[in-house]
C-alpha cells in the first residue's frame, strides 16, 4: 500500500486524491441573491449533515486562487441561501450552472430553470428540485491556505423544507422516488443504485 504525505503533493493531487476517495458525495444545488438581486444557483459536492436539533447543513465552498466565490460572497452578505438536492431529472440543467459567470449574470436564466419563491427567506429557490431546504446562516468560517484561506465553510439552519408530497409518505422519503444523484471525480456522477440493509448492532 502507497503511503502519501499530502504536503509532497500539489494542490491538484490532492484534490484529485480526496474526490477520488471521498465517493459518493451528496450534491447540493445552491440558490442565493447578490446584493444587486441577481438569482444565482451553483452546484456543490463538499455537502452534508452537521445535525438534526436544530436541522442543520455543512457546505464547504472552495476559493480559486483565494478568490471567493459567488456563492460564499452572497450567503455571507444576505444570510440566506437554498439547497436543493440534485436528483436524475434535473443533474443535466444543474451541470449548466457550474460554468463561470460574471456576478451580474444569472445560471438560473441560463439554465433554464424556474424560481419559486421561498417562504421563510427572500432567495428564491427552483421549481425543477424535488427538495429543496430554505437555509439561514449560522456560521460562516474561512479555512486553510498558508497564505490565504483556501475555502469558505458555511453552516447553515434548515428553516423550511420542501418535498415533492409523491415521495413523502410517512414520515420518511422514497429514496427511489428522489433518484438523487452523487458526485464521483472527473465529469462522473453516479445513481442511488442497489440498496441493502445492514442492521445495527444493539
């Protein structure tokens, strides 16, 4: 087995290293609203629980060259963004997000999807998600980077959730009715494909 030092590789090796390992990871599409109330929405695979009393999300936002992102900039600026979960009939028009924009330019229009507006919050959220979760900020944190932070991590509170009511039935959500996918490395996504149970040790 090789045994690596993460600091005798670049930067690239290891994000190459961790996307490859880290399989599958849950997606979430991010609304938010710029100061100029352009709707923004990007897509992200550094997601998850942080807890569920109060429900909470993580999402970790990566810098470019220590430059901040749309995304980090809005939330941190409103307090307020959307998650959306990226499921098999919406992954191609969300894909279309992920392309650079300027600021003043909205992936909602030029992907095509369509906003609804939120119940708790201002920023919109998108119709074509099948849930969707109305976030509040409650930390924002700038990590890593010798000389500049590498990311911006935010945790965010769930104040509304939003389900399709077909895949809502007691209590519990139909993972296959969702058809949520996942990130793998490259240009790979992948399905919820088969399940099985294990059960837990008491």
């Amino acid at each position: 087995m090789l045994s690596i030092e993460p600091g005798s590789m670049s930067e690239r090796e290891n994000y190459k290293f961790l996307i490859g390992s880290i399989i599958p990871r849950p997606i979430a599409f991010v609304t938010t609203t710029s100061k100029d109330g352009i709707l923004n929405g990007a897509p992200f695979s550094y997601f998850n629980i942080v807890s569920s009393n109060p429900p909470m999300i993580s999402l970790s936002i990566q810098r470019s060259e220590g430059k901040q992102k749309d995304t980090a900039r809005n939330i941190i600026e409103s307090k307020q963004f959307v998650v959306h979960i990226v499921d098999e009939q919406n992954v191609e028009k969300i894909n279309k997000t992920a392309a650079s924009l300027a600021p003043n330019q909205s992936e909602i229009e030029l992907a095509n999807l369509t906003p609804v507006e939120s119940v708790k919050i201002s920023v919109s959220g998108v119709k074509e998600a099948k849930i969707r979760m109305e976030c509040s900020l409650e930390h924002s944190l700038e990590l890593g980077g010798s000389d500049s932070p590498g990311c911006d991590l935010m945790i965010g509170k769930v104040v509304q959730f939003h389900i399709e009511q077909d895949i809502y039935k007691n209590g519990r959500i139909d993972p296959n009715g969702l058809a949520a996918v996942s990130r793998l490395a490259g240009d790979n996504y992948a399905k919820i494909g088969e399940i099985f149970e294990v059960k837990r040790p008491k």
